[in-house]
C-alpha cells in the first residue's frame, strides 16, 4: 500500500492557520507596545483595564458575524447603542424615581435593563424587516439608522449627560464590578475542568462512531495549551490590587477593618465574564443550531437557501433583531463603566465592530466567519489604540493606523482565500 502523506504539526492538530495568525499578530503588537512603554503595558493594570474597554465592542463583534456572514451590514449599532443607553439611564435616574420607586430600589437597574434589551430588540427588528421584507438594502437602512437613533437619544435626556446610575447597574462596566480572587480562581479551575472534559467527550463519541480521530497527544497538547492560556488569564487579573485609596473608602467592602495591610485584588470583571458567555451562547447559535446553519448557508448562497425552503425573510429580522439586542448589552457594559451616560457614548463603534468582524476573518462576500475570531478582531484593535494612547500617539494618527490596519486585514484575508481556492 502506497505510503500516507506525512502530516505537519499544526494539521495533526486541526488548529486554524487563520486564528494562530491573530493570536501571532496580537501577541507582536503587545511584545512591541510592551517595550515602547517600558513594560507598561503588559502589566495586570493595563491588561484588565484592556479587557473591560474591549468588552463592549466586542459583543456587538459577535453579532455583527451574523449580519456579515449573510452578506449585509450595519452601520446604526453605535447609534443604537446610545439610545439604548439613554432609555436606560433616564429610566433608572428619572422616570422610576418620578414614579414613585425610591432611587436606590433594588428593581430599578433591572425595569431599565429590560426596558434598553426590548427597546435594541424592537429597533433591530425594524431594519431587518426594512431589509428583508421591504428590499431595502441594508447599507440605506442602517445609515439612515445611523442618523436617527443618536438623535432619538438625544431628545430623550434633552442633550444632557445623566447620572449617576444606579450601583447594582454599574457593576457591569468592570471596575465597578468584579469577582475578586477567590471566586475568579473557581471559575477559571471550573472553564478549565470543563474544556478538558468537552475536548475528550468529543474524541469518545468520535471513537463510538468510528469518525477519524487526533492522535491522543495532540489530544493533550491542545488541552494542555487552553489550561495555560486560562490559568495565565485568572492569574493575571488576580494580580491587579485595588489601591489603599479606593479600600479606604470602604474597608468592610474587600473584607477589612482598616485599609492598612488589606490588599485586595479585583479579579475578573463582570463585563468580562458577560462577553464570555455571550461568545458561547454565539458559538452554539452559529454551530449546533439550525438557526446558525441557516444563516451560514444563506451567506454562502441565498437563492439557494430560499428554494431549499428557508424563509430568508424572517430570517433577516431575526438577525437584525439579534443585532439590536447585542447593542443593548454592550450599551449596559458602555454606560456603567462611565458610570453616567453621554450623548456622544458609541460613537464610531459602528466602524471599531465591523473593523473587529473583518480582521477576525469575517468575509465581506458572506458565508465564512468565526465568533472568537471577531472577539480577537476587538481585543487587537483596542490593543492598538490603548498602546498608541499610551505611547503618546495622538488621536488622528491612530484613526489613521486603524484604518490601514483594516485595509491590510482584508488584503491578507483575499490572499489567504485564494491560496486555499488554488489548493
């Protein structure tokens, strides 16, 4: 029998060229940043405070794949973001307390979450039902959105900046929100028990059925690269003590009688820990759901879609409304990390989500794209605006060096696609 071709590493491992490619780049651009600002900024400051100023856009990321891979866009999510955040801070700073509910009521936050998730959902839901039952092309639907919604939260808080919000509400912006040591190592001990048992349940049911399988040391190569990355990840942001300034406002908070010789840590945010459990609600959708092999097949070719008897109609709104609900969240995560909401919140985020979408692989002609590549499409570019800001870059510049980093994002993404069509 004739010899078999000899595999290379990184095929035994089935791990995808394209995201060891982002997690190359990612690790360059902090290397490079990290000795421009003398080690600052790979320090557990820096990286915490990176990890909550990604969260809000790269939960947009995420359903922004969706609207992408179905060969749409939206350019309103930064404006829908900011209505949504005016609904909720006049809701929770204004018209509750007007009512009747003493500010500080325990379901005050809660009234104004509902109310902002309703209101992203409702909006969403209205441009795709523009778009997929009306046939207006996404592009005039959201840029026309673009222009409304901004405004429409601007007329509901009369142009004014309100706050603050509530505390519980707040704890979702991240340093006002976080798990602490203790209960950040439980999680990360129990993602971590969780990827091992998901990485070799899904080679035994692969053995049950006879389905080809990974040899079993890659098998722990790659279980044993995750527990890494995850202990790494809890052991950084455990490493991050609250100032004695802020433990003296409130000792009995972190645990202390007096502030003196209390050291505790923040630990993982909340918005953080929100971001990584919309990824994998995302991940099942778009992989273990009929919904998500809908959308994938209607981007890879939508006639064909709509004559198999997919009704790409509703389909659009779903998507849409999806979208909307997304930026609704990200408006909670945006508004309560500024403890106050601000009429220019999200703007420019239309452009930071889309960016993020595309460089994680997302391909604008439809059809292909991964949730955690546009999360790394997010945490590279807050990467490189947080380490030019840090550096000293000044503000156009680094608009300029995001923009040519997205130009050459979508050449390497042509290139790379041809390669592989030529294979």
């Amino acid at each position: 029998s004739p010899t078999p071709p000899k595999r290379s590493f990184l095929t035994m491992l089935e791990v995808d060229t394209r995201l060891l490619g982002m997690i190359g780049a990612f690790v360059l651009v902090a290397l490079v940043f990290n000795i421009l600002t003398e080690g600052r900024f790979l320090t557990p400051r820096n990286i915490f405070n990176l990890t909550i100023q990604t969260a809000s856009v790269a939960i947009m990321a995420t359903g922004m794949v969706f609207v992408i891979v179905t060969r749409h866009i939206d350019l309103s999510v930064g404006a829908i973001l900011a209505a949504c955040s005016a609904l909720m801070a006049m809701t929770q700073v204004r018209w509750l307390p007007g009512m009747g509910l003493e500010i500080g009521h325990w379901a005050i936050p809660w009234i104004a979450i509902t109310a902002g998730v309703i209101f992203g959902g409702m909006i969403g839901a209205l441009n795709g039902w523009l778009i997929g039952y009306q046939g207006i092309p996404a592009f005039i639907v959201t840029l026309g959105g673009f222009l409304i919604w901004r405004n429409v939260g601007w007329y509901q808080t009369a142009g004014q900046t309100i706050g603050p919000l509530d505390s519980t509400f707040m704890t979702f912006g991240g340093i006002n929100g976080t798990l602490g040591g203790p209960l950040s190592w439980a999680l990360g001990l129990l993602a971590i028990a969780a990827t091992i048992i998901l990485i070799f349940n899904a080679r035994r049911v692969k053995v049950a059925h006879d389905f080809p399988v990974k040899p079993l040391w890659a098998e722990v190569t790659l279980a044993a690269t995750l527990t890494v990355a995850i202990a790494g990840f809890i052991a950084i942001l455990t490493n991050y003590e609250v100032p004695e300034r802020v433990v003296a406002r409130d000792p009995a908070k972190y645990g202390c009688d007096v502030a003196e010789g209390c050291h505790p840590v923040y630990g993982l945010p909340i918005s953080v820990l929100l971001l990584l459990a919309i990824a994998i609600i995302m991940t099942i959708i778009a992989r273990r759901t009929r919904f998500g092999r809908y959308i994938f097949a209607t981007g890879g070719n939508p006639d064909a879609a709509e004559l198999s008897g997919i009704n790409t109609r509703m389909l659009t709104v779903k998507i849409f409304a999806l979208m909307g609900v997304l930026c609704a969240i990200s408006a909670i995560v945006a508004s309560s990390r500024l403890a106050n909401h601000s009429n220019d919140l999200g703007t420019l985020d239309e452009l930071r989500v889309i960016a993020a979408a595309v460089i994680g692989g997302t391909a604008l002609s439809g059809g292909i794209g991964t949730i955690y590549g546009a999360i790394l499409g997010a945490l590279i570019m807050q990467s490189l605006q947080s380490g030019m800001a840090m550096v000293g870059v000044d503000a156009p510049l680094q608009n300029i060096v995001v923009g040519a980093v997205l130009v050459f994002a979508v050449f390497i993404d042509i290139q790379y696609r041809k390669r592989v069509g030529s294979k």
